[in-house]
C-alpha cells in the first residue's frame, strides 16, 4: 500500500498535473454544482411535475426527496470504495450516471419512471461527492488547499440554493423536462473535459468495504424517511408507520456501536470526538435543514398564492444565490481579519431576521418584498457557509480530510432531506389542523390555510437557525479560551 504522504507527493510533484490544477478544481466544481443543483432545482417545478402528472403535493415530494434518500445511502459507500479502487475512476463512472439519469429523467411520463430515473441520477452524484474533497485534497499543495476546498464548499452552497431561482426561468421558457436535461450538454463537454485534465489515480488501498454498515445505514435511512413522508399522507397512528420509525431509531443505533468497533467503519466516528469538527458540523446541518425549509415551501407561495408565474417565482428566488454569491467571497476574506466564529454568528442572527420576516408574509405581500428577504437570506447563508466550511476541514488532522469531507457531504444532504421532510410534515399537520380534516396539498380557495401553516415553518426554521447561533456562540468562547490557554 502507497502510504498517504507518497500519494500527495507524487501529485504535486507531477509538473503536468500542477499546471492543469485549477481546470481539474472548475471540473470537480461544475459536477459539484449540478449534482447539488439538481437537488433543488425540482422543487420549483413541483406544483407544474404535479399538474402534468396529476399527483398531490406529498407524491410529487417523492421526486426530490428519492434524490437526497439516495444519496444519502451511497455516499460513505462510494467515498470508501474510491480510496480502494480510485476516486478519480469512481468520479468518472459517477460523471456518466449522473448525464444519463438526467437524460431519463426528462424522458418520464409517469411517476414511477421518474423516481427510477432519479435514483440513476442519484447514485452518479453520490460518486461525484463522495471524492471531490478527496481529489483537491490530494492534488493541491497544503498552501493553497484550503482555498480549492472552500471553492467546493462554497460551490455545494450555491448548487443547493440556486435551484428554484434558475428552476423557475426553466420551467416557464422550456417545461419541466429542462431542468433535467440541461444538464446533459453541460455534463458531456464536462466529461470529455475531465477525461483529457483529469490524472490517473495512483494510489489504491487495499482495504475491505464495510459491508454491513453500508447496510445497515441503508435500511435506516430507507425506514426512517419512508415512514416520515407515508406519515404525512396517510396519518402517523398507522401501526406499520410507527414500527418503521421505531426500527429505524434501533439500527441507528446499532450501526452506531457497529461502527464504533470496527479498524475500517464507513463512517469515522471518532472524527466526532473533536469538540469544535462536531459543532460546526452540527449547525452546517441545521443551516441546511433551515435552508431546505425555504426551498421546499417557497415555490409554492410565490406561484400558488402570490400568483406570480414560473419564471417570475424563479426572478424572486435567485435572490438568494446572488445575494450569497456577493456574500461568500467577502466572507472568506472577512474570516481572515476577524475569524470565522464572529462571522458564522452574525450570518446565522441574519438567517434568523430574514425567516421571521418570512414567518408574516401573506397573500398582499408585495413581490419586491419578498425578494428582499429572500436576499437577506441569502446574505445570512453567503456569511455562514465559507466561514463554516473552513471551521470542518480545519479542526481535522490533515490525514484525515478525506474523511472530514464525506462526513460533510453527508451531513449537508442529510440537512436537505431532513429539511424538506419536517418542513412539509409540519406544514401538513397545521393545515389539518386549521381546516379541521387531513390536508396532504393546496386546498382550493383556502390561502389562509396554506399562509396559517407556512407562517408556522418559516417561524420554526427561525428557531433552528437560533439553536445554531447558541452552538456557535459556545463555539466561539470554546475557541477564545484554548488560544488564551495557548499563548
């Protein structure tokens, strides 16, 4: 086995590869991009997936939520088998799968062919972002190594928050389908790219994959979120619901103490033990549950009962990744001057504003309103992420950051579906209860009930946001007292 020192030396001692070091960064970014995009993009073309395919609003859910359940299953697994077997190959083979379920998926006409499609999509991504961290960690030279992760990072940011803007102009100008396949002539030329710049891998371990971890992570992610989203449509008394639920709290945690116990886990617990990687892995989460909230409800108050069309619901939303494209760079820059803690607080109490604000939108807002919370938000985002992105790879041992960027990636798409999942689940559960009988879509007539329950969301979401603020708040301290132990 090629130890972990050798393997970086002999990149950067790679002339060719040093040269053609920021093309591999722009191919690993734009499959980055779209592999996340494509996790939110469909959210604004659900109420039209809906109408097309004659499906309520919990079935079409289905179409975002099987993307990010996938994913999640995948990532460890694909993060693991690319230090066995390549992570630049397992990239490829993710590259390809990921052009081709975007293609399928523009070809559906029925449910079922779109959520297999999805599935194909998924596990491509999966590839991609099990080992994009991996690959700019073993490429680039430790000087310039945080900067090309903090570009991933800050491209995962706009891919997750530039859907429903981009979505909207989409869907109104080409249909629902485009928002799949624009991805194919973008990916192509990125594939033959990649193919060319790309460097062949030169270290493989020989390491066994942790199959019944794999497993077992698989069958709670599956019984978890399935449970959750039946439950939203079908009423949490059923019996069979409850047990999915309950089990899947059991083999968390099994795989917990399983993992714990084995040399080769999928997932490095131990990462945890570090105090600082934990929490600000833990408010990346919440900021992404928070985040996905937003995603998920917005669309539908914009067209549904603000009455604004597709591609006018999308001018609204692209408030908030140009709002972060601004903020992300002044940032990362910020960070240097004043630290990262001071900013990921400030960004999180401007999350915080911007959500309560959303919290007393109604059907009179205006739109120019509107689109300027949404670019509060997505400032409060832009000064959390860069910040915070820095904070995880910077806590962990260089020899680790492989494992620190799986865990990332995992947490961030774990934030996603956790985001939609309670956002739609809460905002099912007041609707029923503010009409007085199970709502699982728009009630016809009724925007108050719609506004009654996304005002409770959004206020929810503030709370989330808060709780991330208080953890970074003890972050902070926590690190003001070790560098005043330290000098």
């Amino acid at each position: 086995m090629v130890s972990d020192l050798s393997r970086i030396t002999s990149y950067q001692q790679d002339e060719s590869v040093q040269k053609r070091r920021w093309i591999i960064l722009i191919i690993l970014n734009l499959f980055t991009f779209m592999s996340t995009l494509d996790a939110s993009i469909v959210n604004v073309a659900l109420p039209d997936i809906s109408h097309r395919l004659h499906l309520p609003i919990a079935n079409s859910e289905w179409v975002v939520t099987i993307y990010l359940m996938v994913i999640c299953v995948f990532i460890l697994m694909f993060g693991r088998l690319g230090d066995m077997f390549g992570k630049i190959m397992i990239f490829r083979i993710g590259t390809i799968l990921f052009i081709a379920g975007s293609l399928l998926c523009g070809f559906s006409g029925n449910l079922p062919f779109l959520l297999a499609a999805r599935v194909v999509q998924a596990v491509g991504a999966s590839m991609t972002m099990a080992n994009n961290f991996g690959i700019a960690t073993d490429i680039f030279p430790g000087r310039e190594r945080g900067r090309a992760l903090g570009l991933i990072g800050t491209f995962v940011s706009l891919g997750g928050i530039t859907g429903p803007g981009l979505g909207g102009f989409i869907v109104y100008s080409l249909g629902w389908n485009y928002i799949f396949w624009i991805n194919v002539p973008i990916g192509i030329v990125v594939i033959l790219l990649g193919w060319r710049m790309l460097p062949k891998d030169i270290y493989r371990s020989k390491g066994r994959l942790d199959k019944s971890g794999t497993l077992i992570f698989a069958a709670f992610i599956i019984l978890l979120f399935t449970g959750l989203l039946l439950g939203q449509r079908f009423g949490y008394q059923d019996g069979r619901i409850i047990s999915a639920i309950l089990l899947a709290a059991v083999l968390l945690l099994v795989f917990i103490i399983v993992e714990w116990r084995k040399e080769e886990p999928m997932l490095q617990l131990k990462l945890f033990r570090n105090g600082l990687f934990s929490i600000s892995i833990i408010c990346a989460f919440l900021v992404f549950v928070s985040n996905f909230c937003f995603n998920i409800i917005a669309p539908f108050f914009t067209q549904d009962i603000l009455g604004l069309t597709a591609r006018d619901s999308g001018f609204v939303l692209m408030f908030f990744p140009m709002a972060m494209a601004v903020a992300a760079p002044l940032s990362g820059a910020l960070s240097d001057k004043i630290g990262s803690e001071v900013l990921t607080f400030i960004g999180l109490m401007v999350l915080v504003a911007s959500q309560i604000g959303l919290g007393f939108l109604n059907a009179g807002s205006p739109a120019i309103y509107v689109s300027l919370l949404v670019a509060v938000m997505g400032a409060g985002s832009g000064l959390f992420q860069s910040p915070n992105n820095s904070l995880v790879m910077s806590t962990v041992p260089r020899s680790q950051l492989g494992s620190a960027g799986s865990v990332n990636a995992l947490i961030r798409n774990l934030g996603m579906i956790v985001g939609i999942t309670f956002a739609t689940s809460l905002l099912f559960f007041s609707m029923s209860v503010k009409a007085g009988y199970r709502v699982t879509g728009l009630v016809s007539g009724r925007p108050d009930i719609f506004l009654y329950a996304m005002h409770i969301v959004f206020l929810a979401s503030a709370g989330i946001c808060m709780v991330s603020a208080v953890l970074t708040g003890v972050r902070y301290i926590h690190s003001r007292r070790v560098h005043a132990r330290i000098h």
